[in-house]
C-alpha cells in the first residue's frame, strides 16, 4: 500500500510541476509578445516624432552657411583643479574658451599653463595662442590652441618616461561642439 501512495504521490507532483511549467512559460511568452508589441509602438511612435521634427532639423547648407557666420576671433585653454586624488595625485579640467563661451575638453593630472617663452621646448608653434599640461608620476599630457581657418583647433600631445621615440606626438583633439 506505502507503494502505491509513494508512486501516486509522484504522479501528481509530476503533474503539478508540469502545470506550473506550462503556466510559467505561459507567463513568460505573454511578457514577451507585449514586450514586442510595446517596443513596436514605440518604434513607429519615434518614427512619426522624427519624420514631424525632420522639417526642424538644419539642411548641411544650412550648417554650413551658419559655420561660416560664425568667426572665431579668440581661443584660450584654462585649468581648473577639481580634486585631491590618492597619492597625492591631482585631478584638473582643461577648457577652452572660444570667443569667450567654455567647453570641457578632459581631464588630467597636472595642468598648469605654459608660457609662450617656452612653447619651443614642448614643440608648440608660435601661431599657437595658449597651452597648457603637465607631468606626473612618469607621463605628460599637453594641450594647445589655435586658429585655423576661422575655427578654434586643439592639439594633444603626450611623453611617457619609457617612450623610445622623441617628441610629443602632437594630434588634434575633436571637439564635442563644432567651433
């Protein structure tokens, strides 16, 4: 009699686990199909916000002829300390102002700003209008600004105490904003 009980037993948990299988994936199948359906809706609904805001949007021509308005007369870089790391490292802003309005460009250890006397010595061209950098703990990182073609430019260069090449690998940064 304890078998038969025992191997009764077994089947209705075996039913039972069954049936919660069945409800969960029930479930889960139903969470799925509105998921997509809520994700389709807010496809097509992003598609006609897009296709209302298109008339908005600038042409390229417009950009363009709105870039050439815009005559950048001055470029300064600017450090700001931020905080006291561990080890007494330093955290800064480099910023650069173009016709007085800032921009973050990074941040970086030691920032301090390099006076046009010894741009030679950083391979800074004299055209450059300010620059700033500094070394900490083994590596440098330098900034300068320029104007070209009526458009604020900064480079980035960098040394590193194990580098087996000489100079500062000078490249121009990308900017956030079109300047």
């Amino acid at each position: 009699m304890n078998d038969l009980l025992v191997f009764n037993y077994l089947q209705i948990r075996k039913t039972f686990i069954m049936k919660r299988s069945v409800l969960f994936l029930g479930i889960f199948l139903a969470s799925m199909l509105s998921c997509t359906t809520s994700e389709t809706t807010t496809v097509s609904e992003s598609k006609t916000s897009v296709k209302t805001q298109e008339s908005e949007v600038p042409t390229e021509k417009e950009e363009k002829e709105a870039e050439e308005e815009t005559v950048v007369t001055s470029v300064e870089l600017k450090g700001k300390f931020l905080r006291e790391l561990d080890y007494g490292m330093r955290e800064h802003l480099v910023i650069l102002e173009v016709n007085g309005t800032p921009q973050t460009i990074d941040t970086i250890a030691a920032c301090d700003p390099i006076n046009k006397k010894s741009f030679a010595q950083y391979d800074i061209p004299a055209s450059a209008k300010s620059a700033y950098g500094g070394w900490w703990a083994g590596y440098g990182e330098y900034y300068y600004a320029t104007i070209e073609n009526n458009k604020a430019v900064v480079y980035y260069g960098w040394q590193d105490e194990g580098q087996e090449d000489s100079g500062y690998h000078w490249e121009v940064k990308k900017l956030k904003n079109k300047q």
